[in-house]
C-alpha cells in the first residue's frame, strides 16, 4: 500500500505553482549491507499532480494499491 503523507506547492520554470505529493510505502525490513544489522524503513517519493491545493489537503492520508520500487533510468 501507498499513502499520501502530505503535499507542497512548488514552481516550475515558467513561473506556475503546481502541487507535488508525497507518499510513502509499507514497512520493510532491510538488512544493511555494511554492518549486517536489521533495521525498519520505508521508501517515500513525490509525485507532480494536476490537483489543486484543496483536493491534495483531502487527499492526505488516504492510500492506494502499490509500491514505490526505484527504477534505473536516464537522466533528463
């Protein structure tokens, strides 16, 4: 599962304020590579939207099906 933790409005280069969610994925337990040790984390992200601030404030808390895996790609 997939939550939305919270929001911010940010600005793109032209000038225009857009809002980015910020989600959050399930607990995982993970095994550090150095030290060997267990440890709890969970991955987040943002994600640009097309909302409006109203609609991103109700949206706080709800969740979704999903993951968030990080995937190898290109820089733009």
């Amino acid at each position: 599962m997939v939550t939305v933790s919270g929001y911010k409005i940010r600005e793109n280069k032209s000038g225009e304020n857009f809002i980015v969610l910020e989600l959050t994925g399930s607990l995982e337990i993970v095994q550090s590579s150095v030290t060997g040790n267990l440890y709890a984390t969970v991955r987040r992200c943002n994600m640009p939207s097309t909302l409006d601030e109203q609609v991103a404030k109700m949206m706080v808390g709800s969740q979704m099906e999903g993951e968030i895996v990080r995937v190898p790609s290109e820089p733009y």
